[in-house]
C-alpha cells in the first residue's frame, strides 16, 4: 500500500480507519478522519470503492452549512 492519499482512491487502499456511517448502511455515506486531518468520504454500501478527500475546512463548510439550512432546497 502506497502512503499517498489522492481524491478518487479505493477506499480499501486507505489505511486502517474508524468509518462513522450516516444513514443506514444500503443508501448512507460514512466518513473517517485520516491521520493528516483531512476527512474520507465513502459510500456506505460499497466500501472499497472510491474514497473522496476532503480538508478539515471543507468538512467544518458543509457541516455549517447544512446546520444553517443552506441545503433544505435539495430536499424540497
């Protein structure tokens, strides 16, 4: 296993980590923090799929947001 993380990258090939799912575990997503701080993004109901990477900063925006109700329009 190779030490770089890239966006896109199985998430199989990332190191051991501690997957939170959000949602039920057909149609959720999960998330995990990586060593560096930055956050793993997954789909739940395929696990070594793609991984997408985000920042701290990027996860800390779109928690924000939808706390604040910037996305309530998707659902509507």
């Amino acid at each position: 296993m190779s030490d770089e993380v890239y966006n896109g990258m199985p998430a199989g090939e990332l190191p051991d980590l501690q997957w939170r799912l959000a949602g039920d575990a057909e149609t959720g997503v999960e998330m995990a923090r990586l060593p560096d701080g930055q956050v793993a993004v997954r789909n739940a109901a395929d696990p070594r799929g793609p991984a997408l990477i985000y920042t701290r900063a990027e996860i800390e925006a779109l928690i924000g947001g939808a706390q604040d109700g910037d996305f309530d329009q998707l659902l509507a």
